[in-house]
C-alpha cells in the first residue's frame, strides 16, 4: 500500500512539473466546447439537445489524446525497465499510474463539465448526471487507453494505431454516459445508467491492471 | 550464483550466441566484450529478464529463473545505459523513488550516495539542468546504495570523467570484496584493485 501511494505521488509530482499534461487535455475540452456552436448553430434549443453527446466526445477525445503520454516518458528514459526489475508488484504500479492519469484527465474534466455544460444550454437538472457520470466513466476511459498505451508505447509512432485499438473499447461508455446525461436532463432517473457505467468500471478495474502489466512486459522484453 | 545454459540468441536474423553457457560465481567480475552489435546489451537484458528473444535456461542459485524471479529482483541490481533519471525530478527526488522501487538500496542514507558522486550540493537541482555525467552519477548513486548480491550494468562508465571511473572501479573492488558479483559492459580498459576480469568475448562465442 505504502508503493501505491509513493508511485502516485512520485506520478502526480511528474505532472506537476509538466503542467502542459494538465492543460492539453481541459484546453482540448474547451475549445471543442467554444467551437461547435459556432460550427454549427448557437440556438440554444439545438444545443442543449446535443450537449450530452457533445460533451461526451470531447471528454472522451480529451482522455485519448493524452492517454498516449502515460508510459512513454517511462520507457524512453528507461524508467519502465527498473520498474519491471524491481520485486515490487507491477499491477499495484499500474493502478498508481492509471490513477494518476485519470485524476489529471477524468476528473479535472469532470470539475470544469458544469462550465462546459452552461455554455451549452443544458438544463440544471441535468448537472449531476453529467458530472456523476464522467466520474464513474473516465476512469474507464484511462484503465482501458492505458493498455492500448503499454502496446504502443515501443513504437515510434503509435498515436494512430493507439485510437484504433482502444477506440471501439470506448463506445460501451460512451453511449451509458451521453445516455446518463440524457436522462437526467429530462428529469428521468439515472440509477440504471450509473449502475451500468459503474459495472463496467468494476469489470475493467478487475481485468484492465493485469492486461496492462502484460503489454508493458511485451513492449520492453521485445525492445 | 548465476548460470545461464545452452542459450541461443537471434536477432534480425543474426545469430548473436548458440549454445552460449556462461557460470557467474561470487566475488567475481565479468566483462563481457565484443564490437558494437554483437549482443552485449542483448545479453545483459536476457539476464535481467528483459528480453523474450531468446531460447536457454538461466539458473538463479540453482534453481530456475521464473521460479524465483521475485527473490532474483531483490538480490540484483541493473543499471541499463538508460539511466532511468527523470530529468524533471531532484537527484534527491530519483533516488527515492529508485530506493521504493527495490528496498535493497538500503546501505546508505541518499544523501551520503550523492556525496560519494560528487553530487553533494545538486540534490535540488532538477536533474535536466545537470550536465550528462552528473546524470549519469545519479544513476550510478544506486550502487553505493545497494546492497543486492549480483550487479548488472550496461555501460555504467558512459559520460564519466577518469575520476568518476576510478571511483566507480573502487567501488566494485569492494562490492567483490564482501562476496557480492558483477557482470558489466564496458570499452574502458578495467582495471579494479586486486581482482581479476573474466572477459567474456562474445565475437568469440557467435557462429556465423
């Protein structure tokens, strides 16, 4: 337990010298918020029809692009390599990375989602939703790119294939989540949506670390 | 202490070694020579248990590798010729996490290891803005911290001065002395104090 929270906090300490790793995912959020009503219609009757799908894609594109990052500073300076060597579990490291990485991503999403929300015109009934199921769901988003991340990380360019491999793993939550907010912004109960969302955190959380310890090995034993 | 048999190796469908056998005793050091290409590195990951490509057994005190590969992490050290420094954290900051990461780097305190490299007065500074042999003596910092039995090290020499070399081929004089093994790579001509280098050509061992 004490090298899960000495990775995170060493992982957290990383980002906090970086901050571009912080920004780059919100910017990308928000600008993709600022540019669809003008894109396409700033009605806010239109808008605050799409929102809940809107919103999901760019916070689902926000955790995908920067999922690609949560390994490869690791494994080119070398950092990956004594991180295999070492008698300490592998999976308890993933699971500190994969954490660290969603409260960069998920979460701060999550956080800044009402202003995005506003500006979209969603009604206020619909808040919670919104803001409930990005937090039950990006975790997902980061436990399943971060096996798509492991994969690719020996490759000089993985960014496409990354989007390839984890893309279709995304659409389950994509749909429960934009559905959530759907539901709840039209007043209807959203239990059955979260409960949904959180299964499919319970499933990935189970499986995901030990897909992710596997890639990892592959990547750096094939170097 | 490490034994290593019948191993076949190839890579972009170029035999490194064939029925390489390689015995490593206690207080004993290894140099494993041969051109650029030839493997060394490669063998040096094998025997970490960092490369798949390979065929063979490898014998952690007798007994196989997978089997106790737990117990072979704790009592090896590796410095691979990637140092695993990140540039954004303190010397200090790296040693800590390298010292959470394998609790056998529990000789010294982290501040009496960056003294020993001369790095006393840098621990915060990040380590970006030190100059490649000082980053490559934060690495190295671990080998005075260590107190694992079997040392392997890639090129642990690159970017060093005569100084920092001479300290380092001390240091595994001692590491020797108290029974502990090295295995090491290196264009250096070694000279450690009062131990003889079994060199192991691995130009030699190919079959072309």
């Amino acid at each position: 337990m004490s090298f899960f929270f000495a990775a995170l906090k060493r992982d957290l300490l990383l980002v906090f010298r970086h901050r571009n790793d912080i920004i780059n995912p919100l910017a990308f959020f928000l600008m993709v918020a600022v540019l669809f009503p003008l894109g396409i219609s700033p009605d806010p009757e239109f808008l605050s029809e799409v929102a809940p799908g809107v919103i999901w894609v760019a916070a689902l594109l926000a955790c995908l692009l920067s999922v690609d990052g949560i390994f490869r500073g690791d494994y080119e300076d070398g950092s990956l390599e004594q991180m295999l060597v070492s008698p300490e579990s592998l999976l308890v490291l993933v699971l500190a990375k994969v954490l660290s990485h969603w409260l960069v991503s998920g979460f701060c999403l999550a956080v800044i989602s009402p202003l995005v929300a506003m500006m979209f015109f969603l009604p206020e009934q619909g808040y919670p939703a919104l803001i409930m199921s990005l937090i039950l769901g990006t975790p997902t988003l980061s436990l399943m790119g971060a096996i798509g991340a492991g994969l690719t990380v020996g490759l000089r360019k993985g960014g496409v294939l990354i989007s390839l491999l984890v893309l279709p793993l995304y659409i389950p939550v994509l749909i429960f989540g934009a559905g959530t907010v759907h539901a709840g912004s039209m007043g209807l109960p959203i239990q059955g949506y979260l409960a949904l969302l959180g299964a499919i955190l319970i499933f990935s959380l189970m499986l995901a670390p030990f897909a992710i310890a596997a890639t990892l090995k592959i990547s750096v034993r094939s170097r | 202490m490490l034994a290593v048999k019948n191993l076949f190796c190839e890579r972009d469908e170029r035999v490194l070694f064939a029925n390489f056998s390689l015995q490593i005793n206690a207080a004993e050091v290894v140099q494993i020579i041969g051109q650029n290409g030839s493997g060394k590195t490669t063998l040096l990951r094998i025997l970490c248990g960092l490369s798949d490509a390979y065929t063979g057994e490898i014998y952690w005190q007798g007994t196989d590798l997978d089997e106790v590969r737990e117990e072979y992490y704790q009592a090896m050290l590796y410095v691979g010729h990637l140092a695993g420094v990140k540039g954004s954290l303190t010397a200090e900051e790296n040693l800590r996490w390298m010292m959470q990461l394998d609790h056998s780097l529990n000789k010294c305190s982290i501040a009496e290891a960056l003294k020993q490299v001369g790095l006393f007065g840098f621990e915060d500074v990040p380590c970006h803005s030190l100059s490649a042999g000082q980053q490559r003596r934060v690495g190295l910092a671990r080998l005075y911290l260590s107190s694992a039995p079997l040392w392997i090290l890639d090129e642990p020499f690159t970017a060093l001065d005569k100084k920092g070399v001479k300290e380092k081929e001390a240091l595994i004089a001692r590491h020797t002395q108290e029974g502990g093994a090295v295995i090491l790579t290196t264009h250096h001509d070694l000279t450690i104090p009062g131990q003889t280098i079994r060199p192991i050509d691995l130009d030699q061992v190919a079959v072309a």
